[in-house]
C-alpha cells in the first residue's frame, strides 16, 4: 500500500491531536516497510514551518529537534516543480491553498491515496477527488 502523506497529518507524530495514535502508527509502519508514504519534496520546509509556528505559540519546544525527529522517517519525496501546472489548475478551480494542491497532484500522478489531517482542505475537495482520505478514518 502507497500513500502520499501530508504535513498536516506527519506533524501529528510530535505534536499531539486526537489522531496522533493513527498518525504514529502509518509512520511506523513506513519504518517497518509495511507500506510507502510519499511527499513532495517541500514536505520537509512545511514540517519546519509548521514546528517553529508551534514553537512561537508555546506548544512545543525546541523545534529544531523535533524537526529531526520527524525528517528521520521523511517520505520519499518526489520533486514539485513536474507537478505545478496541474496544481495551479486545482488551486485556480477549486479557491484552494496551493501547497496542498501540491500533495493532492502527487497522490493523483501515483494513483494513490492522499492521507490529510487538513478538514478545511479534504471538505473543499473530497467529492471531486475521492482518493482524499481524513486521518481520523484510518484504522
């Protein structure tokens, strides 16, 4: 099995949400080789933006090495820039933030599903791309 994993649902392995079991678990069975989990390759400056935001708000500690933590067990990253003219039609169509469009055309181009723990995002898109799945859905 094959997932492209977004920021959204990865950065739940340090900073604890409600679905960070669920989260936690689909990365350590990606450790285990159990199934694959795929990223563009802005993944890793998503993950850091979102730790030193968490940071600032004191909802965390040192996010330098929390960004270690997670970057130890990265998806494989696939390069953005192939992906950007579809993107751009996703975002322009649907009034949707273009970074997770990014994770959106991968899932597409791989014929995979793309695990989110972004609500906003997967309710704008989920009637037209079906292979948006919620975090909290997975077992």
């Amino acid at each position: 099995m094959r997932y492209v994993l977004d920021s959204s649902a990865a950065i739940q392995w340090v900073l604890p949400e409600k679905d960070s079991a669920k989260a936690i678990r689909l990365r350590d069975d990606y450790h285990n080789a159990i199934l694959e989990l795929l990223a563009p390759d802005i993944f890793p400056a998503e993950i850091l933006n979102a730790l030193t935001k968490a940071e600032r708000t004191k909802r965390l500690g040192d996010a330098r090495i929390l960004f270690q933590s997670i970057i130890a067990h990265t998806p494989i990253l696939h390069p953005y820039l192939p992906l950007l003219h579809r993107v751009g039609e996703v975002a322009s169509r649907f009034r949707v933030a273009l970074y997770g469009c990014l994770y959106l055309a991968l899932a597409e181009r791989e014929g995979c599903e793309l695990v989110t723990a972004d609500s906003r995002f997967l309710n704008n898109l989920r009637l037209h791309f079906p292979f948006l799945v919620n975090l909290t859905s997975l077992p």
